[in-house]
C-alpha cells in the first residue's frame, strides 16, 4: 500500500524548523542559533524543495513519524519504508491489517486508511494525500518511488524508453523534450496541447541516465570485468551519453590526466601563475574559476568509460579510429574545445607511443619535443616536457626537491606507491596532505612549461564550423 504525505515541505515551516532545533535532545541549540538555522534553511516560512539541507533537516523532523509506524508495521507485521513523502507498506501475507488500511465499506474499488495509522501521522503533525493512497496486489506491477517491486526492483520499463529517446534527439540535434505525464496531460481534459520548450542543459538527463544505471548496476549481480566485457544495453547508451558530454559537448578545454592527483596540481598551478590568465583562468572578484576542465576521476563516469586512470587505460583514445568513430557517429557534434590527453613522459607510456605509431603514423618517444600531437578531430596528446636534459619526466618533477622530500609522521613520500606503507606515502597523500594545505606557500614556477603546452593546444584547434551529419 502506498500513501503520500500532504504538502510535505510546505508543511516543515520556519517555527517547526525552528522549534525541532531548540527543543529535540541531539541539538537542544541556543534559541538565537536555531533561529539562524531556520532563517537560512527556510524559503518562504517553510523548507523549500530543491534545497540540498531540506531532506536532511525534514528527515530529522520526521524521524518520530518513522518511529511510530515502523513500530506499528513490526506489531502487523509489515515491512515500512518511506522516501520523502512517499510512504509504503507490505506484506506477503494474504490480508492486510485493518488497522493500516481497509477495503472501502460502501463497497468501492478504493481502500482506505485504518485508524491506528490515520492516528499516528495526525498526532506527528502530517496529514495524508488522499488522491495518492492505492492498493498494489502481486498479480499487478508494484510500483515504489517509481520503481518496480515484484520479482525484483528494477525501472519501469516506459521509464527506460523514454530516457532512451531523449538520449537519441540530443544525439542528432543537440536538445531533447522531457515526455509530459498521462496524468498532465492537456489533451487528457480536452485541452489544446502546448508546443514542448526544447531542453538543451545535459543536467536533467544526466540524472536520469544515472538513476537508471545505478538501479540497473544494483541488480546486476556480475563482477565489474563482466559488466563491461558483456555491457547491457543501457550501460552502452549511457556510456555513449556520457562521451557526447565530455569529449563532443564541452563547455571548456577538457584535459585528461592519468589520475585525479594530477589535476589537483594543475588547478593550484594554474590558479597561482598569473601568466596564463586568462587563457586557463580568470579572477571573478575574489574567487578564480579556471577556464579549463578536469576529467573527473572520483565519479562514477570514469568506470563506465573504462578510465581508471593511468597511462594504460588512457589507451582507450588511441586504438585505431576508435575515438574518431564515436565522435562522427554523433549527428550533433559541436566539437567547440580540444581533449587533452596529459602523460608523463617515462616508460608507463611506451605502449601509447606503440599504438599511436600503428593507429595513426604519429612517430612519439621519450626524446620527443613537440609541444603536442594533434591525433584526430578534438584529440590532443601532450607529454611532460623534458628538464635539465634528463630524458624522462613525470608531473611531480615540477614540485621543488625540497617539497618533494616533505615527510609526514616520519614517512617520506614515494610517487610509485599507491598508499603509504613501510615508511613512505604515495601520491594520494601528497597532493591531499602536502600539495593542497600548502598550495598558498608552494613555487609552482616548475609548472610553466607543462601548462605552455596546454596554451599551445588551446591556441592551435579550431573548432568545425559544420556539426550536423
């Protein structure tokens, strides 16, 4: 059985807010505090949806309410949960409790509530949807926060469909139209239907594609090598959705490092060498906003894409017409910024050197000086220049010796090390436990030449004038 709360947010307002703060025991603030607290999280006297705290603090609120009809599910022996506003009952016994819910006494289709359960949520301080309570039975599909229930949880399958179709008007056209409800329909109540406004933003199907995945990778019980090996459907559409977004639609230069240390250094280097502002970057009053983007390692979308990070997964945009295909295969393709592979210049890349040399008849080494290699369409390759005549340089290179022997409670630093062990720290630690405290300190100087090369890409693409197949 499934119910909604009336009005949920509209109902946590400012002296409810307020008041939970001053009066519950884990908080028992200082009434001036509390007051502060409601005034930034409150919008128009009540918890506005949208707000990142309103769940949180609307949790908190109704943690009671959980407790008594968590309570009252255990003594009739149902299963409670509830997200938001959305409440549910379950049972696999055969009747369910009268307490909770009841078929209609005039004899209609609809149930109604019981009275142990109407009770409860007056005495919380809610109050029931009465349009939104329905009876869900095992021979029909059991829906729960949108998802089906019955065998297993899992999409709804008009769901799927429809992100699919968005996903191929964005492809060809660059915009896409969000389906509108049966329930909202206008054409429903005789009305004239109103042309759809198109949807450019990639923000609201990328929430939608990652929702699908997560579920649909929730109940995939494989290993991860299989689940890439044998990609389902949906992951390859959202693997292709997610190269239409870093690598056709970008919004800025994108450079690709073989990890996420990487980018953290380039962002101070770039943020403390005031040169190439604003090529990379610019001051907006007080704060610096960097004019490139970071492939971004910590998500889930380096998974999908099968970058894990290192110069062997960075292969992946060298074999063979590979990345240029995917990019054609796209109708709309902007192409507006280059993609920047950034590797180290040492014997991890040999094997990119070897597969550029067969793919592409592009002749790359350790001895090598170009400032980049132009690959195909938007690629880029850069390699970190060489110093003081040593052939081979990584990125950390570019640090001060002295910053580079920093020792953290006796442990020395060691950039093949993933993790610190047996008296050294890798470079996670580094960049988190020296680089960043000390980035306002640290001469970033050494930087100059490598970010020279990524000015250099900047200033050399030129984006198509035509995109459309």
């Amino acid at each position: 059985m499934n119910l909604d709360l009336q009005d949920f947010f509209p109902t946590l307002n400012f002296g409810r807010v307020r008041g939970f703060f001053i009066h519950n025991n884990s908080f028992k603030l200082n009434e001036k505090v509390a007051t502060i607290v409601a005034q930034i999280a409150c919008y128009e006297n009540a918890l506005p949806q949208g707000s990142p705290c309103s769940p949180v603090i609307a949790d908190l609120i109704a943690h009671l309410l959980d407790v008594r009809l968590a309570q009252l599910a255990k003594q009739s022996q149902l299963t409670y949960s509830r997200y938001a506003d959305d409440i549910t009952f379950s049972t696999s016994h055969r009747d369910f409790p009268s307490g909770v819910a009841k078929s209609d006494p005039a004899g209609g289709p609809q149930w109604v509530l019981g009275d142990d359960l109407t009770k409860v949520i007056d005495k919380t301080g809610f109050a029931v949807n009465p349009a939104k309570t329905r009876m869900q039975f095992r021979m029909s599909r059991q829906l729960v926060t949108g998802l089906t229930v019955n065998a297993k949880v899992n999409t709804r399958p008009e769901y799927n469909r429809s992100a699919r179709h968005m996903c191929h008007r964005l492809f060809e056209t660059g915009s896409y139209y969000r389906p509108v409800p049966a329930s909202k329909n206008p054409k429903e109540a005789g009305e004239e239907m109103p042309a759809p406004e198109p949807i450019e933003s990639l923000a609201p199907l990328a929430g939608i594609l990652s929702h699908i995945h997560h579920v649909k990778d929730t109940i995939d019980d494989r290993k991860e090598p299989d689940k890439r090996i044998n990609a389902t459907a949906f992951r390859r559409l959202y693997a292709r959705f997610l190269k239409y977004r870093y690598f056709v639609r970008l919004e800025a230069p994108l450079v690709v490092c073989e990890g996420k240390t990487d980018s953290i250094y380039l962002r101070y280097a770039i943020r403390k060498l005031t040169q190439f502002h604003p090529k990379l970057g610019v001051w907006d009053g007080s704060a610096f906003k960097s004019a490139v983007a970071f492939f971004n390692y910590s998500n889930q979308a380096h998974r999908i894409l099968e970058l894990g990070g290192g110069a062997s997964d960075l292969k992946y945009f060298f074999i063979k017409n590979r990345y240029g295909q995917e990019v054609r295969a796209f109708g709309h393709r902007p192409l507006k910024h280059p993609v920047i592979v950034l590797i180290d210049n040492d014997d991890g890349s040999k094997k990119i050197f070897g597969t550029l040399k067969e793919n592409y008849g592009i002749d790359v080494n350790l001895d090598s000086t170009d400032p980049f290699f132009h690959i195909t369409d938007n690629l880029y390759l850069i390699k970190t220049p060489q110093l003081q005549g040593k052939q081979m340089s990584c990125i950390e290179d570019f640090f001060d010796p002295v910053l580079l022997a920093t020792e953290l409670d006796g442990k020395k630093y060691n950039p093949k090390k993933d993790h610190g062990a047996d008296g050294e720290y890798g470079k996670y630690v580094f960049a988190e436990k020296v680089v960043r405290p000390k980035a306002g300190t640290i001469d970033f100087s050494g930087f100059a030449p490598l970010l020279d090369r990524i000015v250099a890409v900047i200033d050399d693409y030129v984006p198509p004038r035509e995109f459309h197949a």
